[in-house]
C-alpha cells in the first residue's frame, strides 16, 4: 500500500512550507494503524492543509523502506523542509512529533 | 514477508516464553537506538530484515494478519453451524475449506457431490461430464462465470446416485468477492424429500388425468398402473379384482416394462388368484392397508416363502383399491428393489386406491345402467315400431328405430304439421292442451292420407323430459302403426253395420 495525500497552499502563516512526510506500516498491524489515526489527527490540527503524506506498506515494498534507511515499523520520516527527522512507533507522543516536524506545540 | 519461527499461536496469550524469547531475537536484529526503544515500548509492528529485505512481523502484526487473511474462526463457527453442505473454492476452483455438513455427504457420495477438501472441484465437475441427470460441463462453467465475477449467483439441481437410492441436489455458487484467497461459495443442499413430495404430487395429478381420460375400466387400470410404475422406476404392476361371489382375489389388469422376463411375469400372473388373507395381495385385500417386501427377502411379519410365487425374488408394493370402506381389489407393483415408503407415499397411495375405487365403483354403475338402458330398448323396440324425441317447441328432433309415419321427413315438424293428417279440431285442441300442461299422453291416435286414397293409422305415447335443472326440454316417446288394425277395425265395424242392415231387411 502506498498512499499519498495531496497538500493545497496553505493559508496558515505559521506553515508557509509544505511538510512532505512518509509514513511506514505494516498492513493491519496494531501499531500501524495507530500510527496512520495518529499523525492524521497531528497533520489536522497543526498543518491543515499544508502536508503531504505518503503512506508506505513495507509488507509490499520492503525494499522502498530498506531504501530510505527505515528498519522497523511504523516509522515516519520527514522529507522536507529540511533537516530531515525520523519518528520511530506508534506516533503517540504527539510532542515527539511535532518536535520532529519542526512544528512548536 | 517472513514471519520468524516458532510463528506464535494466535490464540496465545501475549507475553507467552514464545513470544517473549521471539521478541529477544528481534531485538539483535536493532542493535540500538530509538527502535529498540519503540520495540521495548511495544509500539513496532515489523522490522526489515536488512540481509533480507524481509519485513519481519512483530506477535501483534501476525496475529492481526492472520485473522484478516485467514478465514476467521467466526465465519468458520458460523460455517460449520450451517446444515447446508458449504465449501469454499479458490480462484482456480481447488476446495480450501469445507464444514461438516459437506463432509458428511462427501464420504457418501462420488461425482460432484464427493469432492473433498484440496481437490479441484471444477475438474470434479469437468470430469463427471454429461447424463440424464446432471450436466458436470454446465456446472463448471457456471461457477467459472462466478469466479470471474460474470455473474453473481448460479443454481443447478441435479440427480446422483448413492447406496440409498438416487438423491436430488440444489447447487449454489456465490462469488466471495472482496476476499484474497476464496473466490466462490459452493452449498449444496439435499432436496430429495421435497423432489420426492412434488413427484407424488404429479403422480397423483397423473392419475387424476389418466381417470378423467378413460372411458372404460380397463383404460384406467392400465394407465393408473403405467402413471405408477413410470412415477416411481418401478419395473410393473397388476391388478386383481375381488370376486364378491367367489370370494377371492383375480387377476384383471397389468402393465410393465417391455422387458422379455417382465412380460413372462406378467403373463404368468394372468391364472393367480388370492384367497383374503393368503399372500401379499390376499392380505391387503384383508386389512384394507398397504403392505410391501423391500426386495424378496425382507418383509415385515411375512414369510419370503409364502410370497416366492407372487413376487419373485423382487420386491413388491400392494396397496387396496377402495371406495367407501368397499374394497374391489389391489393394485400390486413389483420391482427389483422397493424403497421403504415414507408417510407421504403412503398418503399418495392411498388416495391413489380411493381415486381408483371411486371409478370403477362409478363404471360399475354406468356399466348397470347401460345394460339396463340396453334392455329397456329392446323392451321398446319389441313394443313399439319407432321411438322419437321432440323439443320444448314439440319439433321432432330425434327418431330411432323404424320409419315413422311411412317414410315421412318429419325433423323439424310437429305432430300437426304432419301431411295429410286426419284429426278433428276438437282433438287436436285437447292434444295440444295436454302437452301444454305438460301431461304425459298415451295412445294418441290419429290418421294420415295416402296418395292412393287410404288412410294409414297411428297411435304415439309421450313424456315430458326436464333437463338437470328440472327444465322442461321437451318429449320422448314412442310410436306404433296401427293401419292394420285399424282397418281391420273398420272393415268389421262395416260388416257388422251391413249385417244389421241386412238383419233389418229380413225382419221386415
């Protein structure tokens, strides 16, 4: 599964740069499916509409995630803006991830 | 995707000594750093393999996927709860899970109903190809319709053998659409009672029609017998009237297979005759119930040996032919093998006796009237020189026997309107008020002129006739020429007139 959210021009002046984020998961697993209500309700709240998500199955594309440096899920990384940040489990420590997003919450 | 091994139960509780040395593994696999923590925090799923490229599945993951891969035990509880035979079939048609039901009737039976879990039912139908009963190509090609998703339901009923007897099937293939492995569900359910129930039906509607049909008894004896035998594969059967003044039980009527040994059979039945009580038919003659051997040597309380010469070593199936509590005879069937009757063959043939009965009671009785109307005519034909038939208008409208009224036409005529007839007004008048009331009239006597100057003479005698609604119709009777007489009447009446004369003159 590989699944991309488009991003529109963001109309918030805190988030000028769209955040271009991939998310890797395993298909069904607990974890993964956390993870995907997780960053989802963050992306709602803090970016709006100002993101792009890609949603990797590593069950389908190992070697996508073997690639991008990533060994377990879920993990999400984020591509741009630089510096690029990766966030490791479930995505429940919200602070953890906006941190990583470069977003103060 | 690898799953490591031991691959944990997915019914075992977590923390298990497998799970717990499962996870110690993958732990060497991350060395170090945010992901042992989040695999410490229980918050990973899967963990690539970097020699690999394998996605490792963490307990969770491979729990959660095998419940949303795998059938699940619900739908599986669900599906062996189920009384129809149910088997699931996977794109190519190899059978991936089957319940209870279908195992049951697998072990019993071959052909497509006896394809077993792992064999490929669409080469079991392929390869059961084509008879009377079921068309193996068709079904295949149906279900192959609903794995393609072409359509989204198929049904067959079909017929297949089995040590019970032949069996009836309705077969069901639904698509299992949205589901990775299985691509169609095939039921199938056993509907050998209801076809059996709706074959007694037409079996009894059959001999219904047959009845309607037949004019004679021998007509209906003959078909009712042929209507059963075809009904039920039975190989033939016979009729044997009770003979009320002799008391025993004749041979009447058969009908069988035209097969040499079921023709010596039958024709070796032709001299049998059965004292009540005495062999299979004596005994149903006797009790008024149904009794049958299941194959020659099976009977309940009765002796094979003293069914050997009326049955063979088949089996047999006699039931009474009834009408109201009156017994005329039996109907005995014979056949290799004779199914155990259910109650409702048993209810069928007893209507069936009763319909018969009915009918030759009803024959017997047309049959006496017949005769009777046969001699009433000969009794008229002795007493009269014609019989004839008029309508409500008094119009000839029938004349039987004899020429009326010396070749006359009279269709069409009254009795006035006849030629030349000779009557006073006066006694037309009362005629005609007579047959206006209605009244019956004998002897009504009247003349007719002859071209050559004669009179001939005619005596009629008539009865209204009313229609089954009690409707006046009209008048039957019958009619007698009466010139000789007559004239001799007249030729005396003239004599003796001339006697008196002449008396008269020698007096003086």
């Amino acid at each position: 599964m590989a699944r991309k959210k488009a991003s529109r021009a963001a109309t918030d002046a805190a988030a000028t740069t769209a955040v271009v984020m991939v998310l890797y998961i395993t298909e069904s697993g607990p974890n993964s499916v956390q993870a995907i209500a997780n960053i989802e309700a963050i992306c709602e709240e803090h970016l709006k509409d100002n993101f792009r998500l890609e949603i990797v199955d590593v069950l389908q594309y190992p070697r996508r995630a073997l690639t991008d440096g990533v060994v377990v899920t879920p993990s999400l990384a984020k591509l741009s803006p630089l510096p690029a940040a990766t966030v490791v489990g479930n995505l429940s420590d919200t602070r953890a991830v906006l941190r990583a997003l470069g977003i103060r919450g | 995707m690898m799953l490591l091994e031991p691959a944990p139960s997915p019914l075992a509780p977590s923390g298990t000594i497998a799970e717990r040395g499962f996870k110690k593994a993958v732990l060497r696999l991350v060395k170090g750093g945010p992901e042992r923590l989040a695999i410490e925090a229980g918050q990973i799923d899967a963990i690539i393999d970097p020699a690999s490229g394998h996605a490792i599945l963490l307990p969770d993951a491979q729990r959660a996927l095998i419940e949303r891969k795998a059938p699940n035990r619900y739908a599986s509880t669900v599906l062996d709860s189920l009384d129809a035979a149910i088997a699931v079939l996977d794109q190519t048609g190899v059978v991936l899970a089957v319940n209870p039901a279908w195992r049951a009737l697998a072990i019993n039976h071959s052909g497509i109903t006896g394809v077993a879990l792992g064999s490929n039912y669409l080469a079991g139908c392929d390869n059961a190809g084509s008879d009377e009963h079921v068309d193996g190509m068709a079904i295949a090609a149906g279900i192959r319709q609903v794995i393609a998703g072409e359509r989204a339901l198929f049904r067959y009923d079909y017929a297949c053998g089995s040590p019970a007897g032949q069996r009836w099937f309705t077969l069901g293939v639904a698509g299992a659409a949205g589901h990775d492995a299985a691509s169609a569900i095939v039921s199938c359910e056993d509907i050998t009672e209801r076809r059996r129930g709706e074959f007694l039906l037409d079996l009894e509607r059959t001999v219904l029609r047959c009845l309607a049909d037949a004019d004679t008894a021998a007509v209906a004896l003959k078909s009712v017998i042929r209507a059963v035998c075809e009904s039920q594969g039975w190989n033939c059967g016979r009729y044997f009237f009770l003979d009320q003044s002799a008391g025993v039980l004749r041979f009447r009527e058969s009908w069988g297979i035209p097969v040499a040994a079921v023709e010596q059979f039958l024709e070796k039945s032709r001299g049998l005759m059965f004292h009540p009580g005495a062999g299979l038919a004596g005994r149903v003659c006797q009790s008024g119930q149904p009794l049958w051997t299941l194959d020659g040597t099976r009977a309940s309380s009765l002796s094979p040996t003293v069914l050997a010469p009326e049955t063979g070593e088949e089996g047999a199936f006699v039931f009474p032919v009834s009408s109201e509590d009156t017994i005329f005879g039996v109907l005995a069937f014979s056949n290799p093998i004779i199914r155990e009757p259910d109650d409702r063959t048993l209810q069928v043939v007893r209507s069936i006796g009763s319909h018969l009965g009915r009918f030759l009671h009803r024959q017997e009785v047309v049959d006496a009237l017949r005769r009777s109307e046969t001699r009433f005519r000969a009794l008229t034909v002795m007493t009269s020189d014609w019989h004839w038939e008029q309508d409500r208008d008094f119009r000839f409208t029938q004349s039987i026997e004899g020429r009326p009224f010396g070749n006359v036409d009279i269709f069409g005529m009254t009795h006035w309107d006849l030629p030349n007839v000779v009557l006073t007004d006066a006694k037309w008048a009362e005629h005609k008020c007579r047959l206006a009331a209605r009244w019956s009239f004998s002897d009504f006597e009247f003349a007719i002129l002859q071209p050559d100057g004669q009179h001939d003479y005619y005596s009629v005698s008539g009865e209204p006739v009313y229609d089954e609604a009690g409707t006046f119709s009209g008048y039957c009777g019958t009619g007698l020429d009466i010139t000789t007489r007559k004239r001799a009447e007249i030729a005396l009446r003239d004599s003796e007139a001339r006697l008196r004369t002449l008396a008269g003159l020698s007096s003086d």
